[in-house]
C-alpha cells in the first residue's frame, strides 16, 4: 500500500508538473506573439512618419525653358472684317408681275443667269403699238416727199407759189420726226421687254427671294419712285477684308512704307477666328487719306484670294502687317504669359530654384508661340508647364523642355 502509494503521488505530481511546463510554454509564445506585434506597429509608425516627412520635404515640380529665339519681322495686329467687293440689291427696272424665279435661294449664280422673269404681254402690246404708229408716220412721210415734189414742180413752172413749196418742206420734215419718233418708242418698247428678264450682273452667291410669283412688282428705270427690293447678290472671289489701324499703328506702318518704292504693295496674313495660324494672304490696296476724329483710328482695306469660296462677307478674321525688317525675337507659349489687371506676367526659375515672376511686353502670335517684346532675357528659365505648381518665391524642381515653333508657312 505504501510503494501504490507512494507511485500514485508521484505520478500526480509528474502530471502537475507537465501541466505547469505547458502553461510556461503558452504564456512564453503569447509573449513573443505580443512583442513581434509591437514592434510591427512600431515600424509601421515609423514608415508613415518617414513618407510624410517624405512628402513635406518634397519640391514641386515644373517644366522649364529657354526662351525660343527666331528672326521675324515686326508686325501689327489688328481685327478686321470681311466684304464683298461687288454687292448689288436687284430691283426690277419695270413693273408688272412677277412670273417666275429662276433660282434657289443661297445658290452660287454665274453672269448672265436668268434670275426673274416678269410678264411681259403689256409691253409686247406696246411695242406693237410703236409698229404701228412706224408704219404710219412712214406713209405720211411718203405722202409729204411726193406733195414737196409736185409743189416744186408747180413753182418751176409759175403755177405754184413759194409759200405752198415752204408748207410742203414742213410737212416732210414733221413726216420725219414723226417716224424718228415711231421709231424711239419701238426701241423704248424692246428694252422694257428685255428688262422683264433679270440676270446675274456677275458671279456670286445670291440670297433668299422677297418676292413671290404672282407678285405685283414696281418698277422705275431712274430710281426716281420707289421700287420693289427682288434679292441681294455680292461677289465672293475675289473678297475686302477692311480693318482700322490706330493713330500710332499707323505711324509705324507710315515710317516702314516710306521707305518702300512700291504703292502699297504690302502684304498681309490672316487667320479666321477658329484658326490658330496665320494661313492665308492678302494684298494691302487702300487706305484711307482721313483719320476718324471721333477714334483716332484710319481705315485700311486688303483684298484676298477666295477660290474656295470659304470666306463670307461679315466673316471676322485675324490681320498681321509686317511693318519693319526681320530681327531676332522672343517666343514663349502663350499659355506661359499670366494676365494681371493691366499687365503679363512670366513665371521663372532663379539658379537655386526660387520662382521669380517676370512682367512682359507681349506682341502677336507668330508660330503659334506669343512674341515678348521686352521685360525677358534669352537665358532666362521660363516655366512653360506645370505652372498652378508655381507660387512667386516658393522652391520648385525644374525639369527641361522644349519650345516649338509651328511649321514653315503656317506662322
């Protein structure tokens, strides 16, 4: 009974001492557990301090450039607006009744083309009115000649008197002027009937008819009673673009033509107002000999090829006149220049990356590219992107880039 005993106690007591070695062993791993989890927390702490410092720390960053460096010549820019060099209202020259429209509205007419017709039967009888009085006057002119002759024949032979040879010239010469007269109302005649068709004065495009056939149309060859408004028709090819130059614009352009020994032979480029380069010419061939009192400005005209018919009068267009020699020029985007108020500012970066606004004198476009007149040097770093990045005297990181000029004959 002792040694069961005894076996008995021992046996609990191993199975104690297993079960205090197996807890020691859990709370061991929990602990380890708890450590690798603070310091995992205590690194993440750390990386995401580091990325914010990171970010606090960190320039931004702005693309700069050299301003670009072309040779072009000094230009004026003005707004001009298109014209027809040939307009003209169609009114007829006779009256009567409209009989028939010979066009669409909108359509491009060539000289010549029938455009109105109208009923010509009252001035067809009125000619044949003017036959008729023709054919009398002649029998009474024929009658008058042989009763000038017997008259005369009668004084030969002193059966006649002076007086009835001069009453018979008289007659003649009435006769006469009666078939003159027979005669203009003929031609009075035809040309109301040839004027009862109404044709295109030249090429162009014609606009909507006022008129409608059956329409009781008033006529006047002199315009001397009101008459009847048909349609508009203006020429197209060639088309006036007019502009109006200031006072001193136009004492820089007096200076440079001065020295030009031909009239007016200048040359100027425009662009339509969805256009963004200067694609098309014209030749300067007017300006006015007044300036406007009331706004110091002159008025200029400048005539332009239009074969394509894209151009349209009342159409606004872009005008550039070069107005001195080709010098060497500054060009920067002109989504690098910044309006402020009255003035242009440029943002650029110093050597140790400062951002220091410049302000600009800023000319036209020319290759797509805004011309600084002064206020800029050539070594200066323009930013010409990222500039909402830019705030005067703020540090940024400066990255080159590159300026482009538009390609040849598209400036």
């Amino acid at each position: 009974m002792n040694d069961a005993g005894s076996r008995l106690e021992a046996g609990k007591q191993n199975r104690q001492a297993g079960k205090r070695s197996l807890a020691r062993l859990w709370i061991g791993a929990g602990m380890a557990i708890g450590a690798l989890g603070v310091a995992w927390l205590a690194l993440s702490f750390r990386q995401t301090d580091a990325a914010a410092h990171a970010n606090q720390t960190a320039l931004p960053q702005v693309v700069v450039s050299k301003p670009l460096v072309r040779e072009l010549d000094a230009r004026l820019g003005f707004l001009g607006q298109f014209s027809a060099v040939e307009q003209v209202e169609l009114r007829a020259q006779v009256g009567g009744t409209l009989a028939g429209i010979d066009f669409k509205d909108g359509d491009i007419v060539h000289k010549g083309d029938l455009l109105f017709t109208i009923d010509a039967r009252p001035y067809d009888i009125r000619l044949a009115q003017a036959n008729a009085q023709l054919e009398s006057a002649t029998a009474r002119l024929v009658l008058a000649d042989r009763e000038l002759a017997r008259a005369q024949a009668l004084k030969r032979d002193d059966f006649g008197t002076a007086q009835n040879v001069d009453q018979r010239t008289a007659d003649l010469r009435a006769a006469q002027a009666s078939v003159d007269d027979a005669k203009a109302q003929i031609r009075d005649a035809q040309f109301d009937i040839e004027h009862c068709r109404i044709s295109a004065p030249f090429t162009g495009p014609i606009g909507r008819h006022l008129v409608s056939v059956g329409n009781l149309i008033a006529g006047s060859r002199a315009a001397t009673s009101p008459t009847t408004l048909l349609a508009t028709l203006v020429s197209l090819d060639p088309i006036h673009l007019d502009f109006d130059m200031s006072e001193s614009d136009y004492l820089a352009f007096s200076r440079e033509h001065a020295k030009l020994k031909d009239s007016l032979a200048d040359t100027v480029e425009l662009a339509l107002s969805d256009e963004t380069q200067f694609q098309r010419q014209g030749k300067l061939d007017f300006v006015d000999n007044v300036l406007d009192r009331s706004s110091g400005t002159i008025h200029a005209r400048a005539t332009v090829p239009n074969p394509d018919l894209l151009l349209t009068p009342g159409e606004f267009a872009r005008v550039g006149l070069a107005v001195g020699a080709p010098a060497s020029t500054l060009l920067v985007p002109d989504s690098a220049v910044l309006p402020d108020q009255s003035r242009h500012l440029v943002m650029t970066v110093s050597p140790d990356g400062t951002v220091v606004p410049k302000q600009v004198e800023v000319g036209d476009i020319r290759g797509g590219l805004r011309v600084i007149r002064s206020g800029l040097a050539p070594n200066d770093r323009v930013i010409i992107d990222e500039l909402p990045y830019a705030t005067p005297g703020s540090k940024v990181e400066a990255q080159d880039g590159a300026i482009r000029y538009a390609a040849a004959g598209q400036d």
